[in-house]
C-alpha cells in the first residue's frame, strides 16, 4: 500500500526511527528522476545517492577499523565489500519499506519500479545523505551502524550469500536436475552507466527479476529475488 502525499515524510521519519529537520532534504531523498521529469524545480535523489555512498563506505570502515583491530587490512576489506553492496542495501529498504514512500511516475511505477532493486538501494544511500547533511558525520555514522548492525554481523561471521546463482541451483536441484534460465530482457542508460534487466525462469516458469549495472549483477538479482519468492511460499 502507498502511503498519502500528506503523511508520507512522517510515516517514513518513524520507520526510520529518525528525525530531519530539512523535511526538503527527505523529500529529495525519496524522489525519482522519473517523478521529476517535466517538473520545475523537483529535485530528485541521484546527487544525495552519490553522497550517501560515500558516507556508507566511510562509516563502515570506520566502525570495522575500530571494532575489529586484530583483522588485515584485506579481511576488513572483504568484510566491508559484503556490507556495503547493492544487496545489503535491498536489505535495508526492504526493512524501512522505503518502496512504498518513493516519488516516482506512473510509467515507472507500472513497471515494476517500487520493488527494483537499483531503486531502492538508491533511495537508501539517497536517506543516508539526507540525515549526514541535516545532522553531521557522527549522527549518520550512528544510524548507519544501528540499522545495518545484523548486516555487519553476518558478513564478520561470513554468513552472507554472495552468489545467489549457486544457491538458488543448489535450492531447485536437491531432488534432480531442473531447467534455470537466465534472459537478459533490456538494457537502458548510457554505456557509462548501462542498466540490465534479466528475469530467471525455473523450467519456464518465471520466479525473479533482477536490475545491475552488469549483466552479471542483474542475473545475481534475479537469483535472489527468486530465493525470496521460494522462501515466501514455503512460509
């Protein structure tokens, strides 16, 4: 369900568990270039994004480099390339429900766009520039860390999935071989920054989709979007 145009920065705010004073900066944050489109003065949320990831990555090597001082520079390393990706990202959005606040246009929406992986992993690095730019460094920080505390557990545990292909092969395989396939259905956006679409179909029933800036990373999506929808039914 979409929330109302009226309530919707004060219903995020309280799945946040955070305040902003710059209600502006929120909005921006949950606005699509696609709700922008032919719009004055609407900014949307590409320039916080670009922010907000950086502020991650800070953040999180930050807290592991303090935390964890007995780990290499390489294990630090591959522990925050598990944290701060697109899936974790997913995760979070998935968590706050950040789909169903976003501004986005009826074209986009049709198509899926509340529950594209890019989107939200977007609008989450999107929040996190919001909340550093209304509060400073040390208040993101904290809210980083709270809300991608079990995130950050897992990956020092190494207990996340990185290649949901095998797994999702693993999954339908257990009582015999089984068709997976994966297509490539479209690409869009400049060669810089090309999107890929791919749907998975386990014999040719359709179970995932999935967005990358790769082909790779779209059939990775698609993989864990399939695991989902398998682990929803099994619920």
């Amino acid at each position: 369900m979409i929330v109302s145009r009226k309530n919707i920065l004060e219903e995020l705010e309280k799945k946040l568990n955070m305040s902003i004073n710059n209600k502006e900066l929120l909005r921006e944050a949950i606005t699509h270039s696609s709700y922008a489109n032919g719009k004055k003065n609407v900014k949307f949320n590409e320039r916080l994004e670009f922010l907000g990831d950086s502020v991650l990555q800070l953040s999180i090597s930050e807290y592991l480099f303090s935390s964890y001082v007995n780990k290499s520079e390489g294990e630090l390393t591959k522990r925050r390339a598990l944290i701060v990706c697109e899936n974790s990202l997913y995760e979070i959005a998935k968590k706050w429900e950040v789909g169903k606040y976003i501004r986005m246009s009826k074209g986009e929406e049709l198509t899926g766009g509340r529950e594209r992986i890019s989107i939200l992993a977007d609008c989450v690095e999107a929040i996190i520039a919001a909340v550093y730019v209304d509060s400073g460094f040390e208040k993101a920080k904290s809210f980083i860390i709270d809300n991608f505390k079990d995130i950050i557990e897992r990956a020092i545990k190494n207990k996340i999935i990185l290649d949901y292909k095998t797994k999702l092969q693993e999954v339908m395989q257990q009582n015999g071989d089984v068709c997976i396939e994966y297509s490539l259905t479209k690409h869009e956006g400049p060669p810089h920054r090309r999107k890929f679409y791919t749907q998975v179909s386990v014999e040719r029933k359709i179970l995932g989709n999935g967005v990358g800036y790769s082909k790779k990373e779209s059939e990775q999506n698609a993989a864990r979007e399939a695991l989902e929808t398998l682990e929803d039914k099994n619920e």
